[in-house]
C-alpha cells in the first residue's frame, strides 16, 4: 500500500511539473491591456506576457517581468498621439509589436470649453488673499483666507482698489487688485470636475491631495466643535468615489466630501489632537494640497527646558522708518517692541528654545518679509510684541493679546492669564483680529499688546526696563503653559 501511494504522488509531480514547464514553454510574446486607440484618461496601462528570462524594453525603458512571464508599466499620456514601442528580447528571439494610443479630453470638458467668453477674468498672482466685504478700517478689509497662484475667477466689479470676483454661483469675495493680472478679453474662469484623492502622511505634515483640472477658488475654516478643518473648493463637481487614507496618519482622524451646492465641493477633514500646530492649503500643478502639521516630536516626551526641540519666531513691532506709537515724553514703541523681544528671546533660549527673530536692530521690514522669514524658518510659534495706544491718557489702560483663527486663541489666553498676574488693568482678549502677523495659519500665531504708549501710567511703566522684563517673563511663562497643556493633551 506504501509501494502504491509512493507511485501515485510520484506521478501527481510528474505531472504537475509537467504542466508548470509546459506553460511557461509556451508563453508567447503579446500585449494583454493597453493596445486602444483613444482614451479619455491620462494614466494609461501596459500590460502583457512574454517568454520568462526574457528582457523586455517598453519606448527604451526596461520594465520587470514577474515570474508568471507578465510585464507592465504605467504611461503618462500627453494630448493626442502617443506612439508605444514594445521590444522583447528572449535568447536569440527578438519580438516586437508598436501602436499609438490617442488621448483626449473627457467630453463633458470639450462641452465646457467655449471658445470666448464675454466677461472680464482676473488669475491671482503670488501672496493673494480674500476679504469678506469692500469695507475697510486701520486694519484693512477682513481677510478671509490665502490663496495660491493662477487660480483664474469672473471679475464682477471693482470697488477702490478691490476687485470683486465670482467664485461660485452663489458666492463672491473681494481680492486686492494688486495681487491680480487682468486676463486678455475672452479667457475663460476656471471649473473642474474632481477625481482621485490620497491622504498620506509625510513626516512632519500630513497631506491630503485632490486632482482636479484646474487651479480652483477655495475658502478655508475651522470647526472647533467637532474638530475638523473645512475647505470649500468652488466652481467644482464632485467626480471623486474614492478616498484613499493611509493608517500612519498622525494628525488626520479622517476626511470626508460633501458637494453643498451644484458648483461647491465641500472638504471636511477630522482633526486627531486638540491643539493646532499650523495647517496651508496650496496647488501643486492642479492638483490640491492641504498640509496639517504634525504635533512636534519633541512634546510626546517630557523635558525640563519646556521649549527645547522647539523654533520660536519673535517679532519686535515696527522699527526703522516706522516709529508706531510715541508717548507723551518721546518714548518711541519701536524701541520698546525690541528690548521686549530680545528679553523673550534670552528666557526662551536659557529653557532650551531656538529663536527666530523678524529684526534684531532699527530696521525696517515688511509685514511680508516678517512672515517670509518665519515661514522659511519653519517655526512652531510666532509671538508679536507691541505697544497700544489711544483712550483715556489719565487712567491705566492695560494689557491684552489678540488672536485671528479660533484655533490659536488658548496660546493667546494663556499669555493673557500670565500678564495679568501683574498689576496692571485688562483690555482683553481680542478675537478675529485682522492683523497681518496672525493672519497666517502656518503656525500659531499671538500679538501681545503689552501697555498703552498714551496712558501715563502705562507709559510710567513701560519706562521701567525692570517692568519690561517682568511683562516678558510672564510671556514666556504662559508659552510654557501652553505647551505643558499640549503634552497633557497627548498622554
């Protein structure tokens, strides 16, 4: 019985090997997938089987086989013919086989593609930006939100130095004209039709990635409660049936897609942690990229210097040709905003903290350069120090910060609770604030407006450089709040 079993599992290999010699002996070289005449979509597919230990060379490029005998590659098409050439060497053998394959546009894109349009279009140049309204104070219009280059928008009107620019059917926004071209007359405004989207973590960023076939208008915001970040992509149809989203997402809970209205694509992406460390929103070729910035390593562990692994931007307020405000004895608040500043930057350092400074000296320096010098110095947090000004000059003004984006403004409270440990007066805590510094979203960002130039006590005060210390030792202590309750968040 052994004798017979032996025999028959002896012959059951025999004819297994059989087989397996057979199919590969008689693997012939021919394509499987790829060989059409015309697509619509750009990635294009070869694939097919050849001889095994053959090499096989695709339009000069040489491409794997895998041991079933199958080969393949990936195309990027360009618009119209693309000519493949296959070539298959296998011992002395040489195969080949050649074809063209056509790409075009999707039909839905030929029938939006007019050719003139009888409106003006504007297309935004570098550092553009929406307001809400055309109303303006010291401050300026009320920004709403950064915006990438190229993105190509109807112009419905212009008010002062404004223009007033369609995004969608049923929303508009005001963009500084300077930071516009005035496109020649019958171009046409952008729209697209979404399709693939990827969530991917990058180390220090986690990303999500939306192709499109244009470079779209898009509004920006937070929702605290549930803790998502919120972009609209206007003039936008939702073709996307898929959301790819990796598990090695630090920052990322989830992202999800809503078309809100029939030209509105709505991004809602679910925050993991509870504090924000910076997020931007940029095209990279047509495709959108939404970066939220991971919690830095160095708070997932504990330290006895609280800043150190940390990069901290100080910015010492006006300066140069800019005096900002005077007191009544000649005090200049320049001159102030960097004694403060160079005090802060002495405590960050001594706990361990690398600093980052707008201006070391009397110089001056734009609001863009102040933020093109932080953001290349990929600083975790930005701290502005002023002076005020205005009210009554009798009575003690106080101290206040201010915030822009809802997300910073426990960094602003918290140096706002450390200041008034002072004995000085409360001005408050300022939201919404339309300044310059705390318009980025970047970083977190606070303005601390320490006293008040025209009010004699204030100004008494601040006269004192003993005081001046004191205002920035209790800065820094609430920066070390801050981040002490950003590694309880994370236990």
């Amino acid at each position: 019985m052994k004798r017979k079993f032996k025999t028959l599992f002896s012959l059951a290999i025999t004819l297994l090997m059989s087989y397996n010699s057979f199919a590969q002996d008689n693997l012939r070289f021919k394509i499987v997938r790829g060989k059409t005449d015309t697509v619509n979509s750009r990635s294009h597919f070869i694939i097919g089987v050849a001889p095994l230990g053959a090499e096989i060379f695709i339009n000069g490029m040489k491409v794997k086989q895998y041991s079933t005998g199958s080969f393949g590659t990936q195309m990027m098409l360009q618009e119209g013919d693309n000519p493949v050439e296959i070539k298959v060497y296998s011992g002395s053998e040489e195969m080949t086989d050649s074809f063209s394959v056509y790409y075009k546009q999707s039909s839905l894109q030929e029938v939006r593609d007019v050719p003139f349009f009888k409106y003006p279009v504007v297309v935004t140049k570098k550092g553009a930006y929406f307001n809400s309204s055309p109303g303006g104070d010291r401050l300026g219009g009320a920004k709403m939100n950064f915006l990438a280059e190229g993105i190509k928008m109807e112009l419905l009107g212009v008010e002062g130095n404004l223009y007033k620019v369609k995004l969608s059917d049923n929303r508009s926004a005001y963009l500084p004209s300077h930071y516009a071209d005035l496109l020649p007359v019958g171009e046409m405004p952008a729209f697209s039709v979404s399709s693939s989207w990827s969530v991917v973590n990058s180390g220090k960023y986690d990303k999500v990635r939306i192709a499109l076939e244009n470079r779209q208008p898009y509004i920006i915001y937070r929702n605290p409660q549930p803790n998502q970040l919120v972009v609209e992509i206007h003039g936008t149809v939702n073709n996307s049936n898929w959301i790819t989203q990796y598990r090695n997402l630090k920052s990322i809970d989830y992202v999800h897609l809503n078309q809100i209205s029939s030209d509105v694509l709505q991004v809602v992406i679910g925050l993991k942690e509870k504090f924000s460390w910076g997020y931007n929103v940029d095209y990279v070729g047509n495709g959108l990229e939404i970066s939220i910035k991971n919690t830095p390593e160095v708070l997932y562990s504990r330290s006895k210097r609280p800043f150190a692994g940390l990069t901290i931007g100080l910015d010492a307020g006006h300066g140069g040709t800019s005096s900002g405000a005077v007191s009544p004895s000649g005090i200049k608040e320049k001159d102030l905003n960097l004694d403060m500043v160079l005090s802060l930057k002495e405590l960050i350092e001594r706990n361990g903290g690398k600093v980052v400074l707008s201006r070391s000296e009397d110089i001056d320096v734009s609001m863009q350069e102040r933020v093109d010098i932080f953001r290349n110095a990929n600083i975790d947090i930005m701290v502005s120090v002023h002076c005020n000004a205005g009210g009554n000059p009798l009575q003690p003004m106080g101290t206040s910060t201010y915030y822009r984006h809802i997300e910073y403004r426990p960094l602003a409270k918290g140096i706002l609770d450390r200041l008034m440990e002072l004995n000085v007066g409360e001005f408050g805590l300022i939201g919404n604030f339309n300044f310059s510094l705390n318009a980025p979203t970047d970083f977190p960002t606070v303005l601390v407006e320490t006293l008040f130039m025209s009010s004699l006590p204030d100004e008494e005060l601040l006269a004192s450089p003993e005081f001046r210390r004191d205002m920035m030792e209790k800065v820094a202590a609430g920066l070390e709040d801050y981040i002490g309750d950003v590694r309880e968040s994370l236990k």
